[in-house]
C-alpha cells in the first residue's frame, strides 16, 4: 500500500485500487497462514457473539455526556 496520512490516501483511494490490493492480498497471503496450511494446523474461528455479552455490565449513566459539572 501507498504512505501517507490516511485521510490524503482516502481522497486518492479508488475502486481499482481496492480490488488490486485485494488481488495482492490473495496472491501474497501473511507468512503465518502458508506455516499453519502446511503444518495443518486449524485456523482459529471468532466465536458469535452471546445474547449476554450485548447488555452492558452496568446502565449507562448518559448524564455524562451533557458536559455539565
């Protein structure tokens, strides 16, 4: 990928530029992926999200936001 800050590569960043760093990342996979394939070790999965994990711990106090002292 091109240097810079992100908001200058965001107003350079193009469609056919997207599906050519896709095209690099599928010919060129991370050196980690080729070692666990050829060692066949199985790839981790993300687990799906609990119903639990979705309430917060504790309610939310949305007085905080209104910057008042």
């Amino acid at each position: 990928m091109e240097g810079g800050s992100p908001s200058v590569i965001w107003e350079r960043w193009t469609i056919p530029m997207y599906r050519a760093q896709q095209r690099y990342w599928s010919d060129h996979p991370p050196l980690q992926w080729m070692v666990q394939a050829y060692l066949k070790i199985p790839f981790k999965k993300t687990p799906p999200p609990s119903l639990m994990d979705a309430t917060p711990p504790r309610p939310v106090d949305w007085s905080v936001l209104d910057g008042s002292p």
